[in-house]
C-alpha cells in the first residue's frame, strides 16, 4: 500500500481512521492514457530514415504505429507541445526499448515543463544507446528541478573533449545557467568563455553561444560588451537563415567575416558511424541486459508488495484486487511491461530506482 505523498513509507496507512482508509482506493498501475488520433494525410515515412531504422526490431504494423506518432509529436512539439507529448507517451507504450522513442518522449516532457519524467527518459536513453548528445539537456532537467548543484556535477561527471562539438557548447551554456541559479555571475560567463566562442567564426550554434555570453554580461554591467555579442547573435543568425534556410541536416557551417561555407565531409562522418558501430553494438546489448535484469528485480518487489497490500486488504475489509487497478500494457515487440506512469509530474527525483527508468511496479498499490 503506498502513500499519497510517495513516500515510499508502507506502514503509513495503518495510521489513518477506517474512514480514511476506505476513502482512498489503491491507486493504478499507471495513469490511463487514449492515444491521440492521426490526421488523415499522415504516413510513417514522415518520419525520417535513420529514426525509422531504429525501429526495424519491431513488427511492421507496430514499427509504422510507432513511426507516425513520432513524426506527429515532431510536427506538434512547437505548435502543440502538450498533444506532441501524447504522441510520445503513445509511442513508448508501444517500443519502450528503442532509444529514439525514450528522447522523444524526454524532449516533450521537457518542453512541457515535466523535468522529472525528463530526466528520467533522458538517463534511460543514455543507457540504451550509450551516448552522452542529450547531457545539456539532462543540466537543464536538473536546473527545472531546483538542482543546480546536481546539474554541475553532471556536467562534470563527462570529459568534455569526449563529446561532438555542439554537444561541448550545449553543455556550456546549460552549465553557465546552473552557475547564474547559485548567484555565481562571473563563473556563468567563465562557462562560456570556451573555443567556439570566436567572434570571427560562427556555427550553427554559436548565435545560441553569443546570445548567453552577451545575457551574462549584461547580469554583469558590462553593457556596451553585452550589446555587442548580442549583435553578433543576429548577424550569425541572419547569415545561416540567409544561406541555408530552416534546413536541419546541417551539422556544422562555417560563417568567416560572415561568408558561409559547408565544411561537414560526408566520407568522413560515413567511416566513422562504421568503425563505431561495435562498440554501439556492445552498449545495445549491455543496455538490454540491464534493462532485463531490472525489469526481472522488479516483477520480485512487485510480487512482494501484492502479499503484502492483500493481506492488508484482507485486515481492513478492502476489496481486492481493487476494480480501479488497470492491467499493464506491453510491447508488441517483448512481453515486458514498458513506461508506467508517465504523465505523473509529481514523483520525486529519487523514488525511481535512481530514476534510470520510469517507475512500473513501484506505482502498484
């Protein structure tokens, strides 16, 4: 029997008044959940190819449900970012172990102010698919939850030089926040005082760096500096508009004396995702081994608990099993449960196992 606080305190109950107790019905496995419908013009191949290889393990029909709910959640994640999240929710309820689904749902809950499930669907997909691309907005979840502390250390927990460049300059300015949320001004602007940050050469994150670098100085007085970064900003901006649009498949672009020049080498990049393809291959499967070791530990704690809440039941003159729990949903892909409770904003960091993975059985009553 749990708490209404999450406590996680199973004897908390026994000292509430037989009224109390009957008044409150053991809560569901997880919140209950429509999928949102799809417009009619929808096709899984909106989805692009390299998300929808990732989906290949799953049956056709499954892989084509799962395809346009992700497509729907990145058309909606602007206009819609509540709706988006449904999408995202629908789709994990479906492939709850393909990491591109677990970051879509991260980004929505993110975006919809939902830091906790956030972070958890962030750690989640950092151990399927053994990268570190998301650690910024991993800072960021930490900072939603009052956490600056946690965030820099997570920031610190990474070498730096291991991660993409982009990724390098995420990190510093979510890390420059954390600095600003503890009243540390000048160590915010120290953050981001890191090699891309020339004003000669610009990325396509770096009107995103010279807008952070020109905020910090403004907290700082430093007016004239701060007015100055920030019409870089734009500059930058404008010029990768003016080049090459809204476009997305861009890695880097090279702005000098704010002339574009494309300098991503195709072969390259190729030559790399293959000899770094073992090494993917050995994180998948250790993640997976985890992921059913986990699953297997908690199947025990939730047998546990069910002896335990029927004998209660029993005590008190309770129903049981009681009508308002649902059954748990499973992949078409696996007979494992996946993604409880995700809509549930109010758990606390901690109460999730470490919050590497949604809470499934700990939200049994």
């Amino acid at each position: 029997m749990r708490t209404d606080d999450k406590s996680g305190d199973r004897r908390e109950y026994r000292e509430l008044t037989e009224e109390e107790i009957r008044a409150r019905e053991l809560k569901s496995v997880r919140t209950r959940h429509e999928d949102p419908e799809f417009p009619a013009d929808l096709q899984p191949k909106e989805l692009n190819k390299g998300a929808r290889f990732e989906l290949k393990t799953l049956t056709q029909e499954n892989a084509d449900n799962v395809a346009m709910h992700l497509a729907m959640a990145a058309r909606l994640i602007d206009s819609d970012p509540e709706l988006a999240h449904q999408h995202a929710i629908s789709a994990s309820r479906r492939a709850g172990r393909i990491a591109i689904v677990r970051e879509t749902l991260a980004i929505t809950a993110y975006t919809i102010g939902d830091f906790g499930l956030a972070l958890r669907e962030l750690r989640t997909y950092r151990r399927i698919s053994g990268k570190d691309d998301q650690l910024a907005l991993m800072i960021d979840c930490e900072r939603g939850l009052g956490r600056p502390e946690k965030a820099l250390e997570l920031g610190a927990s990474v070498e730096r030089s291991s991660l993409p460049v982009d990724v390098q300059v995420a990190v510093a300015i979510a890390l420059s926040g954390a600095r600003l949320d503890l009243g540390q001004t000048e160590r915010a602007l120290e953050e981001l005082e890191i090699s891309q940050l020339d004003p000669n050469r610009a990325y396509l994150f770096s009107p995103d760096l010279y807008s952070a670098y020109g905020e910090v100085l403004e907290d700082l007085g430093r007016l004239d500096e701060a007015a100055l970064w920030s019409k870089r900003a734009e500059i930058a901006w404008e010029a990768i508009q003016e080049k090459y649009g809204h476009s997305e498949t861009l890695d880097i672009v090279d702005v000098m004396d704010e002339e574009l020049s494309y300098q991503v080498d195709a072969a390259d990049a190729a030559a790399r995702w293959e000899a770094e393809a073992p090494a993917r291959e050995e994180a998948r499967l250790a993640a997976e081994a985890a992921s059913v070791a986990e699953e297997e530990a908690l199947r025990a704690e939730a047998a546990l608990y069910a002896e335990e809440d029927a004998a209660f039941a029993a005590e008190h003159g309770l129903p049981w099993p009681p009508e308002s729990v649902m059954s748990t949903q499973v992949d078409d892909d696996d007979s494992t449960p996946v993604v409880g409770s995700v809509g549930d904003s109010s758990r606390t960091e901690g109460e999730s196992h470490d919050g590497t993975v949604p809470v499934e059985a700990e939200d049994e009553s």
